[in-house]
C-alpha cells in the first residue's frame, strides 16, 4: 500500500459475468490494490485482461461479484444506485478516449456540464468552466463546439470537464487514444501538471510511451495484477520542448 492516504483500496476484487446461461466469464479473479493520493498510475494489459472491467468497477459505474472497495475512505459496495451516482459526481472526473462531448454545447457548455447535475449555481459554474478551460489552454476556444476542435482540443476540453468538481480522482480511459503523438504528449503533459499540483489520476493504454510518463506501472492479465512497480517518469513537456518544429520537420 502506497505511504500516502489511499484514494483507491481495494481487496480481493472479484467480477463474474454470466454469457448465456451457462457461461461465467471471470473477469477478474482477486485484484488488491491500492492508489495512494497524488499518484499518477498506468494500467496496461492485453485485451480480456480485466483493465477495463477495473476501471468500470473503481469508476462506480459497475459492482463486483466479490471483494471490498473503498474510495476515497467511503465503503462503496454497499451504496444504493442513486448514493453512487452521487459519488461519482463528487469524486470521479472522466476522461474518455471519445471525448463524449455534446455536439450542441460549446466547449465551456461541456465543461460545465458535471456542475449542472451536482445543483451548482450559474455564476460559480460559469467561473470554474473558464478556469478549467484555462487550466488546459483553451480560453480562447470556451465559445466553439466539438466540430470545430481538433481531436486534441477535444480531449482537452474533456479533461478541463473532469477538473470542475475538483474530485478525489481522474480516471482516464485511452485519453490519447484518437489523437495524433504530439496532441498525445501535449495531454500526458497536461496530466503531469494536474498530478504535480496533487490531483490522483489512474489511466488505462496500451501505448508503452504513453505509460512511461506515469510514475507508477500496474499490469494486468487474466483478471489478476502481475506486475506493479514504481517507475521514474518521463517529462512530457521535455518531450514537447525537443520536438521539431513543422518547418524542421518538412525539412
């Protein structure tokens, strides 16, 4: 267990699904693992390995068949759906790797979107939206919706929409997944900054560059955790200051 207080604890994590009526899948088999606040953790695997099905379980967004699981200090296993859907809001930020923005609002809309839902009242929405925006780059785009972004901006603004509520941790499913490698970089960097500034961000890839800008590396497979270790990172803002220029590039 990491030295800091445990924003993820759990222990023995079990997920069954039944296909059919005679089928059970095992998705996970006993995972125990904790994240400690202020850590910036990669989770990697191969298809089927159980990465997804975790994410979805420590994103409250599913209940194990087995197992504890405290987030942020709060049993979550025993919540009603509507105390989870509470808990999300409060305490989970997401980011997807589609953005899953809506095409009709603005991007300081989409932001302000989670605030909505938690009774947050205009004017304090409208502040936090900007600051978000701000906090990844975009004031100048709070006015344009997703079809005039490029992709990275997009997930930009997504990640700026998981920020508002200030939660207890960012979740991050694929987030380079549909950019090109720069705007791929350009987000790792963003993360690094949020997780510098002590927000607790647990990601899935499968990009090996990607993971080697996390300080903490979990692998997965078959449903269990094989491997779990402490990396140094790498900067990607060192990363974005080495990179040719587009007249350095065509060169």
């Amino acid at each position: 267990m990491p030295a800091a207080k445990a924003v993820v604890d759990v222990v023995e994590l079990h997920k069954d699904y039944l296909l059919g009526k005679d089928v059970v899948v095992h998705a996970l088999r006993g995972v125990t693992l904790c994240v400690g606040k202020g850590e910036l953790v990669a989770i990697m695997g191969p298809s089927g390995s159980g990465k997804s099905t975790f994410m979805n379980l420590i994103g409250c967004l599913d209940r194990p068949t087995n197992g504890t699981y405290e987030l942020d200090g709060v049993d979550v296993i025993h919540l009603s759906p509507n105390e989870l859907a509470d808990l999300r809001n409060q305490k989970i930020g997401f980011i997807f790797q589609g953005y899953n923005l809506l095409p009709r609002m603005d991007a300081l809309e989409n932001v302000m979107l989670p605030m909505v839902y938690g009774g947050v009242p205009s004017d304090v929405r409208r502040k936090r939206g900007l600051e978000g925006l701000r906090m990844v780059g975009l004031s100048d785009r709070a006015h344009h919706r997703p079809n005039e972004l490029s992709g990275g901006q997009q997930q930009r603004v997504a990640i700026a929409r998981a920020l508002v509520n200030s939660p207890s941790l960012i979740l991050a499913d694929e987030p380079t997944g549909n950019v090109d490698s720069r705007a791929s970089v350009e987000i790792m960097a963003i993360l690094q900054q949020l997780n510098r500034a002590g927000a607790t961000i647990v990601l899935v890839t499968h990009e090996p560059d990607i993971a080697t800008y996390c300080s903490r590396l979990v692998a997965f497979r078959d449903g269990l955790v094989i491997s779990d270790r402490v990396q140094a990172a790498a900067s990607a803002s060192a990363t974005l200051k080495a990179w040719p220029s587009e007249t350095e590039a065509a060169a």
